[in-house]
C-alpha cells in the first residue's frame, strides 16, 4: 500500500505542471499614448496589464513575470528591478525592510495594501514606482527628439531575461537540467529548428517562456529598428519562445511577422478601452493550454521588409545574393553595402524591365486562366 501511495505522489509530482515565465513588453511612447489619452490612458492601461499579471501569476505558484518598458529615448525595466535595488532598504538578509513602503504612500494605502497578497503587491509597487520614475527622468528634448519606440532594445532586454530565467530554472531543478541542455544543445544545430519533437519535450520540463508585447506606436518610426528587431525575432523563433503581440493603435509590420514567425497570438484591439477583456481571453493561456484552444488566427500579414540602406519599408526590392540584404536600389558599382560582396547587375537599368516583365506575367496568368480549365474560384467571379 505504501509503495503504491508513494508512486502515485512520485508520478502526479513529475507531471505537475512546469511555471511559466511571462515577460511583458510594454510600449509607453509618449506620443503614441498621448493620441489614446481619450480613449485609453495609459494609468488605466497600466492598471489592467497588473490585472492580468495578477491573474497569470495567480494560474500556478510557481509562474514568473517581468515587465519591460519600451521608452521614446531607452528602454528600462519596470519589474524586476535590475541594477536599482541599491535604493530599496534591505536589511542583512537582503529581505525589503517592512516599513518601507510607507515613505511613498499615505497610510490607508499602506494599511490596505498589507491584505494583499505578497506577489501581487510587489509586482505592483515595483511597476509603479519604476514607471514613474522613468516618465519622471524623461526630459521634453528626449520627448521631441524622436517619435519611435526601442523595441529593439526592450525585445533584447526580455531575451536575455529569459535565458537566465531559463538557466537558473533547469540548475534549480536537477532532474529538469539534462533535458533542458539536450534541448538547447539539439536547438543550437542549425537544422535542429524544424523538429518539433524537442520543443515539445523541452516545454513539458522546462520553464516555459513568452513575450507580450502591448504596442501602441506605428511601425514606420521604427523601421530603422529593423534588422535588430528581426534578429530578436529569430532568436525567440530558435528558443520556441511566442511573441504575442496586443496592438491599441498604429500599424505594425513587423509585429505581424513576429508573431507570425514565433506562432504567438496577435491581436488588433478596434476598442481599445476592453483591453483587460482582451488580454484575460487571448493572452492568459500559456502554452501549454494553447495546444487545446483555437487560438485568434491573423490571416493578412504583412510580410513586407525594411530596406538596409535607408531603412524604408519597401514591397519590391533588390536582394544580395550571398548575404540577402535587402535594399531598395541597386547598391553604388554593384557592391553590397553589408558584405562587400561585387554583384553582377547586368543591365543596370533592371529596374524598369523588372516592372515590365512582371506586368507581362500578370496578362499572361490572367489570359491562361480560362484556357488552363481550372481557374481559382476567387478570379472567376471578378472578371
Ligand atoms: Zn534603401
Ligand atoms: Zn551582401
């Protein structure tokens, strides 16, 4: 009886579900969230993103957050605080002293803050307190100096969280470590992405990561982000790490194709005053639940790529053909700006014979559509 009583512990123990480590990128350009003031402030924005992490926090005891603001001029971390825990007054065992929170609010608040639970207070006061502080320390010449966001950075900034994140989860947990480094090992082979084997067995011990992203700005500020903002991207791709993407307002291409790229939930809010609604039904599963809900489905992406010249976004452009850069005209003599590489261009005056030639692909297709017997059912209809 005994055996049996402790396998069965051993057995519901192992197949205890792994915690989940949130990380929240959160988008406060000034600008963008200055146009939203009247339908979504950014106060009450902040107070339903500690909503959901309450919840999230609140699905296993063991689920991790971090939170990252993506700023106009850097982007700072709001939870943990990294490098900042110098100011809070710790006593000898590193432990935040008791009395500390009562310095920055008044008394009834501290006294109905102490029900709370201790997760959910620190998390929030940690928030608050880093937002302030870094909309405080934003001077008017960073707000007018440009009109973007650090995406790039702040992506950055949550990749290497999660790595760590990672790491120390698989030391902690002895039995989990040899199969998070046989994974991560199996990942690190080049044509080691495509099986999903390893993922799934790495998701089933390991700690399982994913980013939100709450954006407001509009992609086209940030183009010149582009190439570090794709390099994330494939790294979150490589890790199986999703990026889920909640936009309030603006266009975002290169969103689109991050969570398109990752398998992450992207969703465009047309009322952006529901976005606690929103973020509970779309971006509270992990993914482990997610293998058995159907998930919003995005079916227009758009694929397009920003220049490496100029940083534009462009719909055709011309491509290295060792590196694959990406640039909208044909590179000065024929040299690639990246690698260097002498490309032979031909005629140089290809870009209006490619315009024509494609045009000439067009008829042809349309006038072999009927002849061909099996036209798509779309085209029919439009003629
Ligand atoms: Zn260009
Ligand atoms: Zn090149």
């Amino acid at each position: 009886m005994n055996a049996v009583d402790a396998s069965e512990h051993y057995a519901t123990g192992a197949n205890e579900p792994a915690p989940s480590l949130l990380t929240i990128v959160l988008d406060t350009n000034p600008h963008a969230w200055a146009l939203l003031e009247e339908t979504l402030p950014l106060s009450k924005a902040v107070a339903n993103i500690l909503v959901f992490i309450n919840a999230h926090l609140a699905c296993n005891y063991a689920n991790e957050v971090a939170v990252v603001a993506s700023h106009s001029q850097q982007a700072a971390w709001l939870y943990p605080s990294h490098g900042q825990q110098a100011k809070i007054s710790t006593d000898a065992d590193g432990d935040i002293v008791m009395n500390g929170g009562l310095e920055d609010g008044s008394s009834s608040r501290s006294a109905a803050q102490a029900n709370k639970y201790r997760p959910f207070r620190v998390v929030e006061e940690q928030v608050t307190r880093n937002l302030e502080q870094l909309l405080a320390t934003t001077s008017a010449s960073d707000v007018s100096a440009t009109t973007s966001t650090m995406m790039a950075g702040a992506l950055t900034l949550a990749l290497s969280h999660i790595n760590r994140q990672t790491l120390a989860w698989a030391e902690a947990h002895g039995a989990a470590k040899l199969d998070a480094s046989t994974a991560t090992s199996a990942e690190l082979v080049p044509g080691g992405t495509g099986s999903g084997t390893s993922a799934s067995g790495n998701s089933a011990t390991g700690l399982q990561s994913r980013i939100l992203i709450i954006s407001v700005s509009s992609s086209t500020d940030s183009a010149h982000q582009y190439i570090p903002i794709m390099n994330a991207i494939f790294a979150c791709q490589r890790l199986h790490v999703p990026i889920d993407v909640c936009k309030l307002s603006g266009d975002a291409v290169f969103l689109q194709q991050a969570s398109d790229a990752t398998k992450g939930v992207y969703m465009s809010l047309t009322e952006p005053r529901g976005l606690l609604q929103y973020l509970m039904m779309a971006f509270l599963p992990d993914q482990r639940s997610r293998r058995h809900l159907v998930l919003p489905a995005r079916v227009d992406v758009d694929f397009r790529a920003a220049c490496f010249c100029h940083r534009r976004v462009v719909d055709v452009g011309f491509v290295c053909s060792i590196c694959l850069s990406i640039f909208c005209e044909p590179p000065e003599n024929g040299d690639c700006l990246t690698c260097g590489t002498h490309l032979e261009l031909g005629d140089y005056g290809a870009k209006p014979a490619v315009v024509a030639r494609k045009k000439k692909k067009k008829k042809a297709r349309t006038n072999g559509t009927p002849g061909a017997g099996t036209p798509t059912p779309v085209a029919t209809p439009g003629r």
